[in-house]
C-alpha cells in the first residue's frame, strides 16, 4: 500500500496491479496512465460534483 500526495504519483514500484484513488479527480496525468500494469484497471472518482 502506498500512500501519498497522488498528485506526484508513486513510479518507483509501478507497474502496479491495481490503483485505487480516494479522491475525485477532472484529469489524470499520463504518468498516472502508465502505473498500471498492463491489462490492469485504476478505479477513481471522476469529475468534481460530489
């Protein structure tokens, strides 16, 4: 388990199986994109209408 800032996302142990974000987010990085492993999902809020 990492916990961060996911704004600077966690590479140095990516690929990663799953990512699951806690907070709502109108974009994700193309670093973000790229942390899963492939094949693999990252389940987030989207949008900021919470």
């Amino acid at each position: 388990m990492v916990t961060s800032d996911g704004t600077a996302r966690h590479p140095g142990n990516a690929p990663y199986n799953r990512m699951i974000v806690t907070a709502s987010a109108r974009d994700i990085s193309s670093a973000g994109v790229a942390q899963p492993a492939l094949g693999r999902r990252i389940v987030m809020p989207w949008g900021t209408d919470l």
